[in-house]
C-alpha cells in the first residue's frame, strides 16, 4: 500500500465517521418553513419559540421599500417557487401572489384574507391566523405537538397587549387619533378613539383636502387637541400643514418585530413623561 492510498483511506473513514454527524446537526436544525411576509417571519419565529418546534424559518425574498408596493424579481419568484412548505401573505400586502398561486409549492398556506391585513395588531384575526399556521404545520407532518411552554400561546399574548394598549390610552385620556397610515386605525376604533388616517394603503398618494381640513380642525380644536394622538411611519411625510401642532407626532412602524409592544411603550414614555 502507498503513501498516498493510505492516506486516501483515512481521509474516506474519517468522512464516514463525520457524515453521520454532519445529519444529525442538520436535524437538530429542523425542518425549513418559509414565508413572503418579514412580519410573518417574526410571528413564526415567536410561535417557534414559544412551543419549542425547532423549525428553520427563512425568508427566500428580499423586500427592499415598502413592502405594499414590492415586486418580486424573477430570481425571488424562482426561489420563492423552489420553497418545499411556504406561508404566504397577507394577500392584501403581497398582491402578486394571486398571479403566481399556480406555481408555488404544493404545501403552501394562504394567509386567510380580511379586511385588515396587519392581522397582528388584531386579536381575533391573529388568534385566527396562529391556529390557521399549526393546523398547516401539522398537516405537513413538521410539528409533533400545539401545546406552548407554560400554556402561554402568542394569541394570549397578543390578548394582553391590546388590553394593556387600552389601559395606556385610558389613562392618558386619549379621544381622537391622526394617523399617517391605516394599520393601527382597526384596534384603536375598537377601543373607542375617533380615528382619522391620512394615507391609504398607496404610501405615495397625496393627502386629500378635506382630510387635512378636518386633521388641522383637531389640532385647532381647544377640547380635542388636549386628548389628540398623532401617530406617523417612517414611510409617509407628515403633511407640512400639520407640523405647527403643539402636540409631538409620535414615529411608529408595524412592520417590525413585537410593534405593538414597541407602541404601548412608546405611549407609555411620552404620557409618562408629561404627566
């Protein structure tokens, strides 16, 4: 035997030994879910955690902008048509997926459609979706269990942060509320507050007139002014016309990991720090 023989057959055990090993750290990864929608990605993650699933969640598109008007590029249809099990959605924010339902995996999950497509700042809309997302998961043989650690599911979750939102807005005697977009407008009519959204969906239309008149009649109003919320995102410009209010607009998106959480502390930091 030569040198180099010798040498090749150590190198063959020892990949022998190490491929075994080399699956077994794959499977500890678990299996791979993706998803169209990087707020889906957090709620997944979350849920993940929450019920101990060990699932590997990715995202096979890049949304650069907004995610209403994003168009996916034929490299990010073709990997988003390669996925094995996808959750797609909301079909409101991701409209080109009803052009593209032919070709995508034969294990995906439509987001059921509503009229609110942020589902997560929707107690009864997101308990909906959690369950429409283990059902799914389970159908596709992923997920062994649906019972959370210490029984606490994302939707008791989501249960407390609307109520904990309303304390906040109790206590800060809030009555009326401009908003820059519609995301939020649902729940904050639940709780009772007199909403007025500025801009539609479209993050690039123009304020109309008559919505600006009645924002500047709020702000100039002595009652409502005193319990007004102004609330922008980083997506649309506060119309210049508002900017004399006395009242500071409050910045916030809902595209983010844990946003309703991040606005009740938000409201939390600014009624806190005037009273």
């Amino acid at each position: 035997m030569t040198k180099f023989t010798a040498n090749l057959l150590i190198i063959l055990v020892i990949l022998h030994v190490l491929m075994p090993i080399t699956a077994m750290a794959n499977d500890k990864e678990g299996p791979q879910v993706s998803v169209t929608h990087p707020q889906v990605k957090y709620i997944l993650e979350a849920l993940n955690s929450l019920y101990h699933w060990n699932l590997s969640i990715v995202q096979p598109l890049t949304i650069k902008g907004s995610a209403h008007s994003f168009e996916p590029s034929i490299r990010d249809l073709k990997n988003i048509f390669s996925q094995r099990f996808l959750i797609a959605g909301p079909q409101g924010h991701q409209p080109w997926l009803n052009h593209s339902k032919t070709n995508l995996p034969k294990n995906t999950l439509f987001l059921p459609s509503s009229n609110n497509e942020h589902f997560w700042l929707d107690k009864n809309l997101g308990c909906k979706n959690e369950k429409a997302v283990i059902g799914a998961l389970k159908a596709w043989g992923l997920i062994q269990h649906d019972e959370p650690k210490n029984n606490s599911r994302w939707c008791d979750k989501l249960t407390k942060q609307v109520k904990e939102l309303g304390e906040v807005i109790k206590r800060a005697k809030v009555t009326h509320a401009i908003l820059a977009h519609n995301a939020i407008s649902p729940l904050l009519k639940t709780l009772g507050l007199k909403v007025l959204v500025l801009y539609t969906d479209d993050h690039h239309a123009k304020v109309t007139a008559g919505k600006l008149k009645s924002a500047l009649g709020w702000q100039r109003n002595k009652v409502i002014s005193k319990h007004l919320l102004q609330i922008s995102e980083p997506e649309n410009s506060w119309p210049a016309p508002l900017r004399n209010s006395e009242e500071r607009v409050l910045q916030w998106s809902p595209l983010k990991k844990d946003s309703l959480q991040n606005l009740i502390n938000l409201l939390k930091d600014y009624y806190g720090a005037q009273n």
